[in-house]
C-alpha cells in the first residue's frame, strides 16, 4: 500500500468508498436512521469529492495496487478532517497509517493540537490512536464527537 496524493480522476472511487463506509460502517452507530445516513452518504459524489480534492489543503489516499482502500483530507486552517476506510479492508492498519500520515503533516506545519469532529463509531479508533473527547457531542448536521489530540514534536 502507498500513500499518494488524490487526483480527480479518483473522485468517483473515493465518493464510492465514502458512501459505502457511511451505509455499512457509519450507520449502526446511528441506528440505521434513513433520516441521518441517506443524506450523508448521498452528498458524497464524484463532484462533491472532485471540489475536495481541489481545495482541500491535503487530501490523500491509501492505494493498494491501483484500488483506493482508505483516504484523508482536511485543512488545518478551515479545521476540517475526514478519514474514513472501505468496509471491507478495514481493522488492517491502513486507518492507523492515514492517521499518523495527518499528524505528521500537522507537524510539519507547526501544528501543536489536531481538533476534528468524530463520527459516532470513530470514537474508539481515534481514541487508540490517543485523541480524547474535547466536549459534548455535536448534533448538525449529524451526531458526532469533538476530539483533539495534542502534537509532540519530533
């Protein structure tokens, strides 16, 4: 698996990835509420991903022989992140990798604290992956946890 930048061209397999994980992975945490998953997941399209990859500050996949597996983007200045894993490749690090990747970009850019928002079933992920709970859950546009973790330097 190699970690590279997004291209446009992938917008389609990443918005497929994203809503997979969504509807497979996201939703039990959400109690399969058609009302919360089915617009999240549908707002996940090769033209909405194709818009992130072009102005997100970092956006990058995990690929594993020409087949996207996992992907991260975010910008620290807009204090924005997603990570988020195809259902099928999941619990086998490629999670962890893409999370270290976003801490170490954080570094290099000065970065001394990450702040995200967590879906509901990311909570213990990140939390393996020592960010803590930062505050009362949030509700809009779904449910999900404020999370932060603090940055050591190298």
């Amino acid at each position: 698996m190699r970690l590279r930048t997004a291209q446009l061209a992938d917008a389609e397999a990443i918005a497929a990835l994203w809503r997979a994980s969504i509807r497979i992975t996201c939703a039990p945490a959400y109690g399969y509420d058609e009302a919360v998953i089915g617009p999240w997941a549908e707002s996940k399209t090769a033209q909405t991903v194709a818009e992130l990859i072009a102005c997100e500050e970092f956006f990058l996949v995990a690929d594993e022989g020409g087949v996207i597996a996992g992907f991260f983007c975010g910008s620290f200045a807009l204090n924005t992140f997603a990570l988020f894993v195809d259902p099928v490749r999941q619990h086998s690090g490629i999670g962890s990798r893409l999370f270290r990747c976003y801490e170490n970009l954080a570094r290099v850019s000065g970065q001394r604290e990450l702040s995200f928002h967590s879906s509901l079933n990311a909570v213990p992920f990140y939390e393996k992956q020592g960010a803590v709970i930062a505050g009362e859950p949030v509700t809009e546009p779904r449910p999900c946890i404020p999370m932060r973790k603090v940055i050591t330097p190298l």
